[in-house]
C-alpha cells in the first residue's frame, strides 16, 4: 500500500491519534475509505478506457497493415 512498510503505518497511526480525537476516528477513517473507494473506481475507469484505446488501436493498426498487404 503505497509503499508504506508497517514501522511506518504505525506511526502514522499513532501521530494520528495524537492529533486527532479519538472519538472522530471512525466517522474519519470511514471518510477516508469512502475517499480511496472513489480514487480506486476513477483509475480503474481510466485503466479500462486505456485498455479499450489500446485495442482499437491494435485493430486499426493490423487492418492497415492488411490493406497495405492488399495492395
């Protein structure tokens, strides 16, 4: 997860804590997980359209190849 080892996860955990009221913790941890859920759907929106990109261009590519070969 982001490159983050679990020495660094707790700190930043703890930090939290520190700085946050524990009793706003849920409503912005849930906050927070709403927010990556949309992160997550918006770049696998764009790895999709990339993927269907990528195949047209494929296809466009191997059809110009063949009506090159045609002529």
């Amino acid at each position: 997860m982001f490159g983050l080892g679990t020495s660094e996860i707790i700190v930043i955990v703890i930090v939290a804590l520190v700085l946050i009221n524990p009793k706003e913790m849920p409503r912005i941890v849930r906050k927070l997980g709403k927010v990556y859920a949309t992160i997550m759907r918006e770049i696998n929106g764009v790895r999709k359209t990339y993927g269907q990109f990528e195949n047209e261009v494929k296809y466009l590519t191997e059809l110009d190849e063949k009506e090159d070969k045609e002529k």
